[in-house]
C-alpha cells in the first residue's frame, strides 16, 4: 500500500454481553418444489407401469450382494450392457471379496478392460473388497452410511445395493430418473439429492419399491434424453411433460 493512501476504516462491533452463548441459527432446509400431478394422477401413472411389469427388475448381472454391488460400481458412466459382457465371465470364479483380493488388481484391470475408467474402478473394487473383508468379515453391509464408506461406491449406487439386494424402498437417482423427475415433472429438482427426495414423497406406498425400476427402464428405452417417444408411452395421456408429443397433437386436432 502506497503513502497516500489510507486504511479502510475498520468498524468495530461492540463486544457481547456476558451470559448465554447465542445458538446457532439453523438454515432453513430449501423446501422442494411441488409435482404436476394430484395424487390421484401420480398413483395412475404408477398403477400402469405395475400393470405392463409386476416384478422388474436391474439389468445387470450379479450373483449376490457383493457382485452386485461391484457391478453397479462398474456401471458409473457406462452402459449395463458393457459391464454385463464384463463381469458374466469374471463373476463365474470371482464372488466374494476374498477371492476379489486373491486375483488382484493386475488381474482385475485386465478383466474389465473394456469398462470405461477400467483402471480406477479396479483400484476402487480391490479396496472395497478388502475394506469388506477387514471390517465386515467379507459381508456387503445392508446400511447406506457404510456402504458410502468403501471405495467408489456414491449414495445411487448405496441406493441400488440396498433396493435390489435387501429389498429396500430406496429411490436410486441416476441420469435417466434425474431427466424424467424434471421433464415429466414427477419429481423436480436442481440435484440428485432433491430428485430422490421429491420421488419418496410423491410415490405411493404400495409403488416405492420398484418405483425405481420402472422409471430406469420408462427412461432408457421409452422417454430418451434426445428425443422421447411418446407414441410408444404408456402414461402419454397423463403425462404433463411440454415435450410430449402426443398431448399436443391432441391439442392441436382440437384447435382444427
């Protein structure tokens, strides 16, 4: 600082009163924003997908808990299919962590090689096996908190574990439950995080736990990221989505 200039003035606030420390003001949690849907539209469109598909179910390959939990930690950025051509043959001698440990991460990398980030995924699933194996007596641990623990396992992939494998009423938000919980406006939300809470609140009961499944599969093969397909769409009529087709060709035939 040069000669001329001055110190910013510095105010001082007045030191507190002796006594009680003040408590610290909590932050308001941002309240979530509400769906399109009465409840009477949302268990519908839940009431349909149970009807086309009673029991879904994930389309990775797994034998137990501890293969499906290193196949969806697999599946981060790459497609079921992928990983499946992967681990059907690995999974055939590999399914426990101890026998993960046993092969090693040489012969690990060499066996998911066609994965992408083959190299930091093996890294991560010889890490969680010995974690398992160290702390779990080589048991995957039916707790979100703990599965959040081990290496390269996120809150969806806890989710997946907890859902499919100790049939939990958990809501795994991945890519395509993000698009349609904000597309669809079933479940609005600027994060995962919201989404997943936005989906418990507004699924029905009797629907939460293959709500997931359903919504998975609704968005991976029926309302894409480019381009929904809205003719094939079970719940098009319900659906309050501005990119569905269908109700604005119905709109539009009304207009005539």
């Amino acid at each position: 600082m040069s000669e001329n200039q001055s110190d910013p003035v510095k105010t001082r606030k007045p030191p507190k009163p002796a006594g009680k420390k003040s408590a610290p003001v909590a932050k308001p949690r941002r309240a979530l924003k509400r769906p399109r849907y009465s409840k009477a539209e949302v268990h519908a469109i839940f009431a349909r997908f149970h009807a086309a598909n009673p029991e879904p179910t994930g389309e990775l390959h797994y034998v137990n808990p501890y293969t499906l939990l290193v196949a969806v930690a697999l599946s981060a950025q790459a497609t079921d299919v992928g990983v499946n051509k992967a681990t059907r043959p690995l999974f055939e001698t590999v399914d426990t962590p101890e026998k993960m440990l046993a092969l090693g991460e040489d012969a690990l990398r060499e066996a998911i090689r066609t994965i992408g980030l083959y190299k930091t995924k093996a890294k991560n699933a010889i890490a969680l096996s010995r974690m398992l194996v160290e702390e779990y007596d080589g048991e995957v641990p039916r707790d979100r908190a703990a599965l959040e623990r081990l290496p390269g396992v996120g809150r969806k992939t806890a989710n997946v574990v907890l859902n499919i494998a100790f049939g939990l009423p958990t809501i795994a938000v991945d890519t395509h439950l993000f698009r349609l919980g904000n597309r669809i406006g079933l479940a609005p939300g600027k994060t995962p995080l919201e989404v997943e809470q936005s989906f418990e609140k507004t699924v029905p009961a009797e629907f939460l736990m293959h709500a997931h499944h359903w919504l998975i599969l609704h968005g991976r093969y029926i309302c894409k990221a480019r381009r929904p397909d809205c003719e094939k769409c079970l719940i098009s009529d319900l659906c309050k989505s501005p990119e569905n087709t269908r109700r604005a060709q119905g709109a539009g035939s009304q207009m005539k």
